[in-house]
C-alpha cells in the first residue's frame, strides 16, 4: 500500500469521528509522546489533512469539548505572565503584566 493511499485510508476512517464531532460541537484532542496536547475543530483538522498533515488513526484521536481547550490556554497564558513578571522582578523592570478575563456572558456577572 503506497504511503498516499495509506493517508487516505485512515482520512476515510475518521469519517464517523468527523460526523460525530460536528453534530456535538467537539474538536479532535491528541496528545503527543512528549505530552504536547494537539486540539483541532473538524473544520481545521480536514484543512491539515487536505496539506498531509496530521494524518493520524482513529485510536488516537479523542473526541472533547474545546472548553478544555481554552482552559489549557488560560493556564498557558497565565504560565507566559507569570515567566515575564519573574524576568522583570530579576531585571529589575518595573513593568509587570496582568492577566484579566472579562465576559460578555449576564449569567456570570455578580
């Protein structure tokens, strides 16, 4: 089986995954053997795959709720602040960061 085929193999195998997805609102989760998290919308892993990237089996591909996603970025963002704020305090820069988040949604306003 040539290596073309073989990715189109398993594009075609991750149909049932695909619809599922874009019924439930999930993305596609993956984590890599260096614990590096790969999170895609259906939409964007199709586009990966049209330029032969992330070709990747069904079994490794979990199906989330991207509300995990953003919670990874918000630990991530937090993570990047903090790193600066540490360089300034040793720098002796006066300038830190702050990390705020605001939302648009009533049910959260208190």
């Amino acid at each position: 089986m040539t290596a073309q085929i073989l990715e189109q193999v398993i594009v075609t195998s991750l149909g049932p995954m695909m619809e599922q997805a874009e019924a439930e609102g999930l993305w596609f989760f993956h984590e890599d053997e260096d614990g590096k998290e790969i999170w895609c919308s259906p939409g964007v892993l199709q586009n990966e795959q049209r330029d032969g990237r992330l070709i990747i089996a069904p079994e490794h591909w979990e199906l989330r709720n991207p509300a995990g996603y953003m919670s990874k970025l918000v630990r991530d963002a937090g993570s990047i602040v903090d790193e600066y704020n540490e360089m300034a305090r040793r720098l002796k820069i006066e300038e830190t960061l702050e990390l705020i988040s605001h939302s648009t949604n009533p049910a959260d306003a208190h």
